[in-house]
C-alpha cells in the first residue's frame, strides 16, 4: 500500500475501523465497521447546520448510470497534484471513475473501463486507500530515524504494493470493474497504477460496495447477476499470489449494498436472507478474515423473515457489538464473541417489531454514533411505516429514520427508542457527524430528493435542502467530509451541501 498523507503526520493516531482524521471517507459507510459516522467532523454542529448550511455545488458527471446500482462518492483530502494539494472524491457509474475536486465542484479527471459483457449488473466499485496512521511517540527521543524507503520502479509495480516516496508517495484508488477485475489508479492522476488483477472468477459487474482491512479487499456478489451463484468475496493484496476466497450463498441473497461490515480482529460480518439451498438463511453470519470460513451465526427464532439491511460493528462499554436486522422489521444487537449465545438464536439486546419486514424494500441501513456523553446510539432507515414509537416528529407513512439509545435495563443490555423522524420517501442509511444526523430522502419518479439535517439527540429537523435538488437518487449513499456533504442523484449529478469554505 501506498504510504500517508502529509496531513495524517499532522493528525493523531485513529485506529483501523475507527474513522479517520480530517474528513477521510475512503470506504462505503465511512469505516470497515460501516458506521457511517464522520468523527473528524468540527464545522458541521447542530448550530452551524441550523444558520449556514446550503447547497453549495452540483456537477453532472456522464450518462445515467446502471439500473439498481449502488453509489456513493469516497473522500480523500490534502492529495497532492500537478494543481497544488486538492480534496477529492471518487464517484463511478457503469464504465467510468470520476475524480472532483471536492471543494469547487469541478472534474479533475476520468477513466472510462470499457467492458466487454453485454449489460453490467452495476456501477464499477470504488475502494480509496487508507489513509495511514501515524502513532505519535512509536519512536523513542533520540532514536534514529528509519531509512527512507524507495519508490517502487513502474515496472515492478502491483496492484497494492508500497509506492514508497515517503508521505509525498503515490495514493492509489481501487476499481472493481464488470469483468472481475480489481484495477488500480493513481489518485492524483488516474494512471494505471499497476496491471490489473482477476479478482472474481466470472463478470458480475457486482452492485455491492467493497471493503477493505489489512489490505485485502472484501466484496459481495448477488445471485442474480448473470445468474452466478451469491458469494462473499475477499482478495489478499499482501502477496503477489493475490489469494482470492469466497464464502459462496449460492440463490441465498445479501442484504445490504455496501459489503461486509468487518470488526477489529478481522472478522467479516454479513447478513443473509431468503433462499432455498444456504447453509444460514435469514441469518447474521460472521466468517473468518481472509479465507471467510464460517465462526459464528445468529438467526432469530420464530418465523423466518427476509433480513433487511447489513451489519454495524461498534464499541459499547468495552466489548465489541454487532447492530443487525431482528425479525419482521425489529434491531439486534450481538455480541461479536458469541452471535447467537448457545443455541445462536439469543441476541444481546433485541427491539420490537417496528414494520412489517416483508413489505419493507432493500435499501435500509444501520448507524451507530457516541455522544459527547459516551452514550451509544443506532440509528436505521426504514422503508414503510413503523408502530407507534415515541418521540415522534410527525407522521411518517412512507418511511423514516428512528432512534436508539443502548443502555442498561434490569442487568441487561437493551435498545431504548427515542426518536422517529418526518416523514421520508425512500430514505438512504443516515449518516452522522458531530451530533447532526444527515437524512436523504430519496424522492421518486414525480417528486425531488430532499437532504435534511436532524438533531442527533431529538430528531428535530435542522435544515432542509428544499428544492435545490433536481432529480431523485436511487440507491444512493451520503458522504462527509469537512463541512461538506455529498451524495449523487438518479440523473449521475454528484451534489456537494454544507458550511461554505472561508477563502
């Protein structure tokens, strides 16, 4: 991998899964945890959302992009370019990978990757580097420094391999295209980088996000992508061999569409739902790192009902807590040590049927956010109405974002509602940053998307984006990054919301 930005020299040390200094947004749902929760976040409060927050830019990127195909724009600050240091985010549609200058709105450059199969299922998949993490007091006073390392010739480049160059070194940008290919580009440029390697055995042209700890790449592949079975994938980037496992669903789908959620050992996190031949249908399966052996499963008791949404993976008072979909239309919470308990049916802390889960669409999703308090929150996106739940922000016949707070109840650990929002159509996963809440709804084919910003604590709504937006979104997910919010419509237009940048 490419070695860390100047700017993370300047940062404190953030541990993997745990966000990322200065605006970092590098995978789908911010972290490999999926957390969607911005931490670096200092200009977006619930006061400055509340008096000046706005639309800031918009840019059409190319053709409508492929039918029920997931996007949303990666973050990456401070690269340095032929242009002097730029704010980047990365956005793809079906053939091409689009790089913006993220503060002005303006395209800094392209790739198109012609494809070969006759339709793709999706968009191409996008994957920043990680930014590195710098340990500040690693290296005793006195001690001498390391040697600088040596930029890697073109020739003996690979696809994640170490650039070298120090904290000036190339910054790469992975891309999974329709054929099955993982290639690599040049952040600053969108050079190829190295030669691209196979990464899935047949062209899915997969709609789902990917993933990525300890540098290998994770992936999901739904059945119905040119008929090939369902699978989880993962390719190991340690070692020229490029080791590429699967853990195979067959006709058994995948909730979610930004991968596996993946926890600080390593484990891969995903959810399954409805099939005929799975070994763990309707379940929450956690699978070893690399190879994707099964360890562990939950599935709720009681009649099986198609699980919604994909897994969360956070702290709360010291353990490591998985948030997953329960049965018909309710929130679990796991403990990533033991899923299900013994009989993998008992999960930690479970919430009472919300909505009825088989009328419910495929993109819901979980948050998870700690407030200055320490108190830990989740967060969901429901498609449909939900039973009375307190806290209310007025009805919600369509759909909404709802509130927990984990707390201690009676010895146990338990889901205590808060807040429903207004009403959304077609709400995207909420995403957070600094006690503010970001709800997307989606609109549909009469009526516009509309971004709001809630009070994290109340729901309460804080800004709404009015008629700025032109088009609706589909499958569309939000990114933050300083000050800024971002997020892509229907009609392949990236829109950027948020604190105007003083100049």
């Amino acid at each position: 991998m490419a070695v860390g930005l100047l700017s993370a020299l300047l940062a404190p040390g953030v541990a993997q899964g745990q966000g990322s200094p200065h605006g970092f947004w590098p995978v789908a749902d911010s972290t490999p945890a999926h957390n969607r929760w911005q931490r670096a976040e200092t200009g977006i409060t619930t006061k400055s959302v509340a008096t000046g927050f706005k639309f800031l830019w918009k840019i059409k990127l190319g053709g409508a992009p492929a039918d029920s195909s997931f996007s949303e724009p990666l973050l990456f600050p401070d690269l340095i370019t032929g242009r002097g240091f730029k704010d980047l985010a990365f956005v793809a549609d079906a053939h091409t990978l689009y790089a913006v200058d993220s503060e002005l709105g303006q395209m800094v450059w392209q790739k198109d990757f012609p494809s070969s199969a006759k339709k793709a299922c999706g968009n191409l998949q996008v994957l920043a580097e990680p930014p590195q993490v710098i340990h500040f007091g690693a290296r005793k006073p006195g001690a001498p420094r390391p040697p600088p390392e040596t930029p890697v010739a073109p020739t003996a480049r690979r696809v994640g391999s170490s650039a070298g160059g120090g904290s000036y070194g190339l910054k790469g940008v992975y891309v999974l295209t329709s054929d099955g290919y993982l290639h690599e580009q040049i952040m600053a440029t969108g050079l190829d980088y190295a030669p691209a390697v196979k990464f899935l055995p047949e062209a899915k042209g997969s709609s789902f996000a990917l993933n990525i700890n300890d540098e290998v790449v994770y992936t999901l592949a739904e059945s119905g992508c040119h008929n090939e079975p369902g699978a989880v994938w993962s390719i190991d980037l340690n070692t020229p061999a490029y080791t590429v496992n699967s853990y195979q669903t067959k006709k058994e789908s995948l909730a979610g569409l930004t991968g596996p959620a993946i926890g600080a050992d390593g484990t891969v996190y995903v959810v399954t739902g409805n099939g005929p031949d799975g070994e763990h249908p309707n379940s929450v399966v956690a699978l070893t790192a690399k190879d994707l052996k099964v360890k562990d499963w939950y599935t709720p008791s009681g009649a099986a009902k198609t699980l919604h949404a994909g897994p969360v993976v956070f702290t709360y008072k010291g353990k490591e807590v998985v948030a997953a979909p329960g049965k018909d239309g309710g929130i679990v919470l796991l403990d990533s040590h033991s899923l299900g308990g013994a009989d993998h049916h008992t999960p930690l802390a479970d919430s009472w049927v919300m909505s009825k889960a088989a009328k419910r669409g495929d993109w819901e999703g979980l948050a998870t956010w700690q407030d200055k308090a320490g108190v830990c929150w989740v967060f969901a996106s429901i498609d449909g109405p939900v039973a009375k739940f307190p806290g209310n922000n007025g009805p919600a016949p369509h759909g909404s974002i709802i509130a927990f707070k984990v707390e201690e109840q009676d010895g146990h650990t338990a889901l205590a509602p808060v807040w429903i929002s207004r009403d959304l159509v077609d709400p995207a996963p909420p995403a957070i940053a600094n006690g503010v809440v970001f709800a997307l709804d989606g609109g549909n084919a009469s009526t516009h998307a509309t971004l709001y910003a809630l009070d994290a604590a109340t729901g309460k709504q804080l800004y709404s984006s009015g008629d700025a937006i032109e088009s609706d979104t589909h499958l569309a997910g939000i990114s933050i990054g300083d000050g800024h919010v971002f997020f892509t419509t229907h009609d392949n237009t990236l829109y950027s919301f948020g604190i105007p940048l003083e100049h």
